[in-house]
C-alpha cells in the first residue's frame, strides 16, 4: 500500500489485524479503539477516537481493533504522541 502521498482510511472490524507499511505516517483514530504495535520498540500505542501517533521513517507497525475502528493513514513528518 503506497502511503506516501495520500489519506487512507482502514476500517477495522472488532479484532481485525493490519500491518501499517513502514514510512513517516501519523495515525488517526477517527473511530474505536486501535492497539498500534511499532516494531522493534518495547512500547504499544493505544489510539482513542482523535488520538495521533506518527510513525518513524523505516518504521513498521501493527494495527489491533480493539473494538471496530476507522484509522486514518496520512503523510507524516516528526514522530510524537498527541
């Protein structure tokens, strides 16, 4: 999935999985609840509706649902929790 340019929008049923390509992206929750897993990092994510993660360059992720979830994918810059 190119991701690089555009917005996506996931939408994730109750438990569903997806991996998030690696790349600067920031991640919305828009929707539920998203458990974010980062590679190579000890640390998880959870995203509650308006939440924002921004993934670093070479970095690659694992979406969780905790619940049925929209999660947006945009173009990012600097990596921070809001």
């Amino acid at each position: 999935m190119k991701t690089d340019t555009l917005t996506v929008d996931l939408n994730m049923p109750h438990k569903a999985l997806q991996v998030i390509p690696q790349g600067a992206l920031r991640l919305v929750c828009r929707e539920g609840s998203v458990w974010i897993t980062l590679d190579h990092e000890q640390r998880d994510v959870v995203l509650q509706p308006g939440e924002v993660f921004t993934t670093r360059p070479q970095q690659r992720a694992i979406a969780y649902a905790l619940q049925a979830s929209v999660l947006r994918l945009e173009p990012g810059a600097q990596p921070r929790l809001e």
